[in-house]
C-alpha cells in the first residue's frame, strides 16, 4: 500500500515500538515524514531480540521522519507521563496513539504463575488505558486524534478462554478499552480502533512461542502497518469503535495481492489463524 503523505508532521505516540509491529507501523509513518515517539523498555541490545529504541529511532529518520527514543515500561507511570511530556514538548503536541507494547503467555490456569499473570494484566490492559489517559489531554487537542490498540475482536467462545484464561483476558481489556472509550470519546472527535490480524505476525514473539518454523505459517509485520496507516488516516469523526481485522481493512482499500506479506509465499506451507479468529479450520490457504 503506498504512502499518501497525509502523515506529514502528525506526531505519532507507539508503545513497543523498537521491533515487530509496533516498528513497522513507525516506518510505515516516517516515510510521510511524521514524527515518532518510541516508546519502549529496549535501551540495551538484548541477547535474544533485535533492535533497540535508539536503533530504531536510526532507521526511522533514515525512511524520512523525526523520532525520540524514551526508556517507556508502560505499568510505570512515571516513565509514561515523562515520555508524554517529551513528546510534547519536542514535537508540540500528540496527534495518534498506537498501543502496541503487548505480553504473553498462552499458558492454562494451573500453570500460570501469578507473576506472569500480573504482567499481562499490567502491560495489556493496564499499559493500554494508562498510556491512553496519559495522551488524552493531548489528543483531543489535534485536528483528526487517534488511538488505535493492537486488540482483538471480543470473541467471547469459550475456545479462545479455555487454554489461557489470564492472557485473554488481559488482551480482551485491551478490547474493553476500546468499546468504552470509543463511546466516551464520541463526541469530542477521538476516533478509538482496534487492530488485529486475520493470521499469524511473524515478530518476536512468534519465533519464542513456534520457534524457526513460526515464520513459516505467518505474514510479515508490514500486513499490519498498511492497515493501521489505512485506519489512522481516514477522519477521527467518521470512524471509531470499530475492531478491524488486516487484510479486511486492506481489501477495503483496493489492495488485492495480499501474497506479498507473506514471509515465504514460494513455499507450501499454509497460513496460521491467528488467536481469536474463527475461520473454520486453523489453517488457511496462503
């Protein structure tokens, strides 16, 4: 999907957004020249993950926009506000809030620790609504204000509660956040969005959860970035409380050939559903 400019000078705030997804929807922006806020724990290279903010912030001035790393937890509200405040204070004002930073960990009741249950909680559904009070102010102060959440359509089938009860529900927060601050938001022109995609994101997180075969079954994280600067472009008046899925939102811009965001699309392999989709199978044909 091509660039249309119409980011040019927009302030972008992303959580999570030093790799994966939360990075392509950064460089998908930069290249209209927008300004990016990035967000997120990674100061340090990691053993295991690529990239950093400050890394990160390099490739996003090389594409054309303006970045500023911040050291951001979101369960930590000090960290979030100052981010906001730099951002502010850098750029003028904040135009587009992507909820992006996300953790998990598909495990069943009796095996997840209540460690790990808090961090879902707190990054997920906490993080999400924090960071979104924190930019609200902000916000309602742009001429065409977004929020969009990297959630997932409320499927309430027990199937996608049964085999990770604390996940679900720290991702449908997410979800809650949006259907309620939607309607809260209304009327003071806040458009408020989700994001999901109809399979598999080839990030991080995939590769710790499948392993090298992951990639296989998965599109590339450039799927979701079209989609979301499809979404954050349109008028914040016309379009909120709506939980779009990728290619959907693709289809519905006139892009046809979706082979492209496919990590191997030579090979035989087919495409994974993603969590909280019902297709009928899980698998798909690429």
């Amino acid at each position: 999907m091509k660039n249309t400019g119409k980011l040019k000078g927009k302030t972008l705030f992303i959580t999570g957004a030093s790799r994966g997804i939360g990075k392509a929807i950064a460089l998908k922006a930069a290249r209209d020249g927008a300004n990016i806020v990035i967000a997120a724990k990674t100061a340090d290279p990691h053993p295991k993950l690529p990239g950093t903010i400050y890394t990160a912030a390099e490739e996003i001035e090389r594409a054309g926009g303006k970045a500023l790393p911040c050291i951001v937890d979101v369960r930590d509200e000090r960290q979030v506000q100052q981010a906001v405040e730099a951002a502010v204070s850098k750029f003028g004002g904040i135009d587009i809030l992507i909820n992006n930073a996300s953790a998990i960990s598909k495990t069943s009741t009796l095996k997840t620790d209540m460690k790990r249950y808090d961090l879902m909680q707190n990054v997920n559904t906490r993080g999400s609504f924090l960071v979104s009070k924190a930019c609200l102010p902000y916000l309602l102060k742009s001429d065409n204000p977004h929020i969009l959440n990297m959630a997932p359509p409320l499927n309430l089938s027990p199937r996608w509660v049964a085999d990770h009860v604390a996940y679900t529900i720290s991702k449908y927060g997410m979800s809650m956040c949006v259907l309620g601050m939607s309607e809260e938001f209304r009327d003071r022109g806040v458009a408020v969005n989700a994001l999901w995609p109809r399979y598999k994101v080839h990030t991080a997180a995939i590769d710790m959860l499948y392993g090298p075969e992951g990639e296989l079954l998965a599109r590339k994280a450039e799927i979701m970035a079209d989609a979301a600067y499809a979404i954050i472009c349109r008028d914040s008046t016309a379009f909120t409380g709506n939980f779009f899925i990728d290619e959907e939102v693709l289809l519905n811009e006139g892009v046809t050939d979706l082979s492209k965001y496919a990590c191997h699309p030579e090979n035989k392999h087919k495409l994974s559903v993603a969590l909280f989709i019902e297709d009928g199978h899980p698998l798909a044909k690429l």
